[in-house]
C-alpha cells in the first residue's frame, strides 16, 4: 500500500518545512495537537504523520468524524453505551476512547461537535476518564487526541459555538497546513508525484507534463488544495491518452484566464510566470484592478505598471 505522506509533505517551501518542523517537535510527546487548515489541504495526512512518528506508533490511530452526526449518537461512538442506555441500544458498546486506548484517536472536525458534547470531551481531555452512556462506572484512557478544523475556533468560541475552555485545551500545540496557493514552489513536485500515483493506480501510461501545463497548473489558486489538484491531474491523465498532459487537458475552471507563451518566451520564463499569475489574477478579479491587486499583495499602481511591462490586455469583452 503507497504511503500517504507525499501526497501532504512533498515539496521543499519555507511553509512546508516549517509546519514538519512542528510536527516532528511534537511527535515524540502526548501532547494535544490542533491540525487547522482549508478544506482539501491533508490535515488528516499531517495527523497520520504525527502518529507515525510519535511512540504509539505501533498503536491504532482510530478517527472519529464529529461531522454531522446526531449528538446522541457522536456520544455513543466516542465514549460507548451500556445496554439500554436509548432506544435502540440492545448490548453494551465500547468507544473510540476506548479503543484507542494507548493508541491516538483523531477528532476529524472537530468544530462540528455539538456544545452538550462538549463538556464530556472536556472532562476527558482534563482528566483522561469517561463514562460510558447509561453507566456510572468511570474509566479511564492513555490516548493521544488530535483534532482537525477548517473552522477558527476562536472565533466560533467568541460567537458562543464552541465551549472557549475546550478550544484551549485542544489549541495546547497549533499545526496549520498551509493552503497550496501559500506554496506555489511545491505544485511542480507535488503534481509530478500525483500524476504517477494516478497512472500507477489507474495502470496509465503517462508522459508527464508540457512546460506550459506546469505553468498553468502553478499560476491557479486552487481552492481545493491538494484534494482538487488531484482529482484535476487524474482527468487530464485519462484525457491526455498516454500524451504528455498540455494545457487542453485540465476543465475550463482551471484554463480559464489562461494566456499562451509570446513568441521566443518559453513556459519556464520568469517573464511568463509572472505573466500568466498577474492574468489569471485579473481574470479572478473580473479585471477590478483593485481587487486583483490585493489578490497578488501589491498596489494598484504597481500592477500596472507590470501590466504595462509585461503587455497584458484586456482581451474579452
């Protein structure tokens, strides 16, 4: 079975450094971990990389997903039930707490947990015991708890959402995954190692990227992260027919603002980058240039004046 880890860590940026710097300091401890970060960008692969290289390693990690599910029920799966604890519980249960007993357990979005659920997980975190539902016996657990959120919790603690003593006692050790568009300089490695796991899993041939593929594909924002930079690289392999990828084979959402190399510029220029980032930048922005500027963190004035240089026009309508 591939290892998920490159599919997270693979890249050499200042951002992507720094976070397994963080991971790796806090690997070796129990401490809680909060993995933040947008959706799509790996936060439950960052945690998987914690656990592996934590002690317990040998242990399970077990993930609980808050997302979603009916309190009554997020609570039997978290710290089990005794028989008859509600309707429907017909035997005696154990939780996740339980199971993971000496192991981690992972609380995948864990902003998603309703607030009368809250305080058990409190109690846990404090204390390292639980009850199970129906039950008046205490028990208790060594586990390692991470949580992962594309929520700010903070802030959701401020609105009265989320329990703010329970916010700090998961923030004890914060990890962000930086979003893909806060690390163009891994996309090149990231994709090259995502189009061969996709022909590796799919048994495609595959010729890698054109230049100006790889172009377009390190000037997008890609608000899914990794997840969609993924999903886009598998299309355009099975489209591509064995081909290199170019840029006919990636959906519209990501060709669209896209401007072909000038003539004698080639798709590894500086120029062309940084053509190609300020125009899909301007296409994003529906040529606002106010907005396209802070999008690319200058002034407007100087967007122009590097649109003049660079001869970027509008050419639509």
């Amino acid at each position: 079975m591939t290892s998920p880890e490159p599919l997270t860590m693979h890249g050499t940026s200042r951002a992507l450094q720094h976070m397994l710097d963080l991971c790796m300091r806090v690997a070796g401890t129990r401490s809680t971990v909060l993995i933040t970060g947008e959706t799509g960008v790996g936060k439950e692969l960052v945690a998987r990389f914690i656990h592996r290289h934590s002690p317990r390693r040998d242990r399970p990690m077990i993930i609980c997903n808050c997302h979603g599910v009916p309190e009554t029920l997020l609570e039997s799966e978290l710290f089990g039930h005794e028989r008859g604890a509600f309707t429907g519980a017909i035997q005696s249960r154990s939780g996740l707490f339980e199971r993971s007993n000496g192991g981690t357990l992972l609380l995948d979005e864990v902003g998603e947990i309703p607030l009368p659920a809250q305080a058990k997980m409190l109690r846990v975190l404090q204390e390292r015991r639980f009850q199970r539902l129906g039950s008046a016996a205490t028990m208790e657990t060594d586990v390692r708890v991470i949580a992962t959120t594309h929520h700010d919790l903070r802030s959701l603690s401020q609105h009265g959402k989320f329990r703010e003593d329970l916010f700090f006692r998961l923030n004890v050790f914060p990890v962000h995954v930086p979003a893909l568009r806060e690390r163009r300089e891994d996309i090149a490695a990231l994709a090259n190692w995502l189009l061969a796991d996709a022909a590796r899993h799919n048994r495609c041939r595959q010729s890698g990227f054109s230049e100006t593929a790889m172009a377009l594909l390190v000037s997008f924002d890609w608000p899914g992260n990794v997840r969609q930079l993924q999903s886009v690289i598998e299309r355009a392999l099975l489209l591509s027919g064995g081909d290199p990828i170019s840029e006919q084979h990636p959906p519209p959402e990501i060709t669209a603002g896209f401007l072909p190399p000038e003539s004698g510029e080639t798709a590894t220029s500086l120029s062309y980058a940084q053509r190609l980032l300020i125009a899909r930048a301007l296409h994003e922005a529906a040529w606002n240039l106010t907005r396209a500027a802070a999008r690319l963190g200058v002034t407007v004035h100087t967007l122009r004046q590097l649109m003049a240089t660079l001869r970027i026009q509008r050419t639509e309508g």
